[in-house]
C-alpha cells in the first residue's frame, strides 16, 4: 500500500498499479474485516488505472467503492473519479448524471433542467444578494472551507463542459 502511494507521488502510475493490485489480493475478507484499508486500495487503484487510461477497470473499481463505502467522504474520490473518466469516455450525459447524483448527496441539488420560473427566480436572489457588492469585495471573500460545499465547487466545474457540450 504504502509503495503504491510512493509511486504515485512520482507519477509511476504503472508500478503503482502492480502494488495496489498485489495489494488488494492480500487483503482477506476486504469488506468486513479490512473495511478501511479496501476503501483506500480500490479508491487509489481505480485513480491509477485512469491515469494509465483504463478507463473500464477504473469505471469498475470505483463502482466497488461506491457500492461498499459508508459515507459519501469516502465516495468522494471515487464520484470524481466516474465523472472524470465517463467524460473522457465521451459519456456526457452520464457523467452529467453522476455528478447531479453526488451533489444531491452533498445536499446541493442541482437541476439539469430547471424550469424558466426557478431560473428566474434564482436570478432574482442572486441579484439581491449581489447589488451592493464590488467586485473586489467579491474578490476578497474568504476561502471556503466547508469541504461539501468545496467539494460541490469542484464538481460543477467538472460539469461545467459538458452542460455546454
């Protein structure tokens, strides 16, 4: 495990992937007895095989995760692992899926189709909200440190192109 996160660190996605694979071999009743330490090996295993573009091995193992992990903290990676590899996958509109998914997880739905009344409507909040503040008050607004709520950030980015598409 550790030489699997060593090899990570210097991009030797291949060698990490023989360690994380022997490693998940070794693991004897991986989810009961060695819950935690099959979340970590399938989790990084499926980020190296999209890394080494195996995107159907890493589309499977993250499933494992996601099927077997607890809370969505440790589904985290593997959600943005499957929205990463269905787009490169050119599988948009189930990577669209995938990510509205885990940001209702996160509690913040996100609509693929709102209708014309809730844009307006959020718009109109938006617009409130935002009147009196200039652009370098907006620019000076602390980090977020709500890891949901950065974590939901991260994901509509990721969205981001294929809402577009």
């Amino acid at each position: 495990f550790k030489a699997g996160q060593a090899a990570i660190a210097l991009s030797a996605f291949t060698q990490a992937l023989d360690y994380f694979r022997n490693a998940i071999a070794l693991v004897d009743d991986p989810w009961t007895k060695n819950y935690e330490i099959s979340i970590i090996l399938h989790t990084e295993y499926a980020a190296c095989l999209y890394c080494t573009g195996n995107l159907d091995e890493s589309q499977k193992h993250s499933e494992i995760v996601l099927e077997h992990a607890r809370t969505i903290r440790e589904k985290e990676s593997s959600y943005i692992n499957m929205i990463a590899l269905l787009k490169a996958k050119g599988e948009l509109e189930q990577a669209l899926q995938v990510g509205c998914d885990f940001l209702a997880k996160l509690d913040e739905p996100f609509s693929l189709k709102p209708s014309k009344m809730k844009i307006m409507n959020e718009k109109k909040i938006t617009t409130k909200r935002l009147k009196d503040i200039t652009d370098e008050q907006l620019m000076a607004l602390p980090k977020c440190t709500d890891p949901s709520k950065a974590t939901a950030c991260y994901v509509l980015g990721m969205l981001f192109g294929p809402l577009v598409h």
